[in-house]
C-alpha cells in the first residue's frame, strides 16, 4: 500500500462527501443559520449535545459563538451540554447515561431556544432523550445526522429540522459535521455584524 496514495484518497473522498452534502442539503443549512440568528436575536440560546466526536464538535461550536469565529463581535449565548464533568458524571451515576443531556435540557433549555443535536449515527439514547425532552418543552431542534438519520430522524420529523450528512461512514460524517458548524457560525456572525439577513 502506498501511503500517499491513501492520503489523497482520503482527501478525495471526503471532498466528494462535501460536495454531495451542500447539494443534498445546502438550502436546510441556511434555514439552520436562520433558526440560530433568530433564537439569539430573541435573547434565546443555544444548547448543543452529542457524544465522542460530536461531544468535541458540540464544544466547538459553543466556543465559536461565544467568543468568535472569524470576526469581532458581541458574544452569543450557547452551551455545550458535554462540558460539565461533574454534571455529566451525577446524571450518569445517579439516574443513568440516557438522561445526561435531558437533565441538562431541562435545567437550562427554556421555550424560544434551540437545541442542536450532533450525532452521526442517529442511534444515541441520551441525544434522542435530549431532544425528545427539548420538543416537549418548546425548544426547538436542529440535528446534524449521517446514515440514514436513525431513530432520531422520525422523532424530529415535522417537529425539528435534520441536516443529515449523506454518506454511511463516521469519519465522512464528521468532517461534513465540521463544515456545516463553519457555515452557520459565519452566518450567524454575518447576520449579527448586520450584513445578512437571516
């Protein structure tokens, strides 16, 4: 095996996924950026989960809204349900790992907010609890999905809005995650800088 060759095909693969996602979904990626533009415009906030990679992706996001993502600006309200060890750890330990994120939702999620939902399977209990628990309570949900979108894609069926990366592979699924996270922090700032419209 030749080891460059893997590398480019690496590269190759992944900007093919990157192409088919913006094709597949281009349109409901703005329509995400619009749905966080207006919850902050509304002084709501953004909650996001997810687990392994997508915990790293959740607290990613959260800290380009927060502080910035390419440009100065006023700081936006989001929170990154997987950073808190001690209450991750309590929920796990006291109740179990399902509820991790739902108590989170339920302690800090109020009506008018959004939750975002990161997740490349779609098959994760405590991200589908979180969301179940968010539309229970009127806070909206986005999720970043792959596959074919799993349990959590009928949960939010005409309930939320699913921007499900078109590809069956995990690493595939994560970079289009990373790409789509880019493009509604640059919107969001756009939209906040007030040069676009959301």
């Amino acid at each position: 095996m030749d080891p460059e060759h893997l590398v480019r095909n690496h590269f190759s693969v992944s900007t093919q996924t990157a192409t088919a996602t913006v094709e597949a979904i281009g349109d409901r990626i703005a329509q995400a950026a619009a749905r966080a533009a207006q919850t902050l415009d509304n002084d709501g906030k953004i909650l996001i989960c997810g687990n392994g990679g997508s915990a790293s992706d959740a607290q990613h996001f959260a800290a380009e809204l927060v502080c910035r993502y390419e440009r100065d600006r006023k700081a936006l309200g989001a929170i990154a349900l997987t950073a808190d060890t001690a209450v991750l750890t309590a929920a796990g330990n006291d109740y179990d790992f399902s509820k991790i994120f739902s108590r989170q939702v339920q302690a800090l999620g109020r009506s008018g907010d959004l939750l975002v939902a990161i997740t490349t399977s779609g098959q994760s209990d405590n991200v589908s609890l979180a969301v179940e628990t968010a539309l229970e309570m009127g806070v909206q949900v986005v999720a970043l999905t792959g596959k074919d979108g799993g349990k959590l894609a009928p949960l939010i069926a005409n309930k939320g809005l699913e921007l499900r990366v078109p590809s069956a592979v995990t690493a595939r699924i994560q970079e289009a995650h990373a790409i789509i996270i880019h493009c509604i922090c640059d919107l969001v700032e756009l939209h906040t800088a007030g040069k676009l419209m959301l």
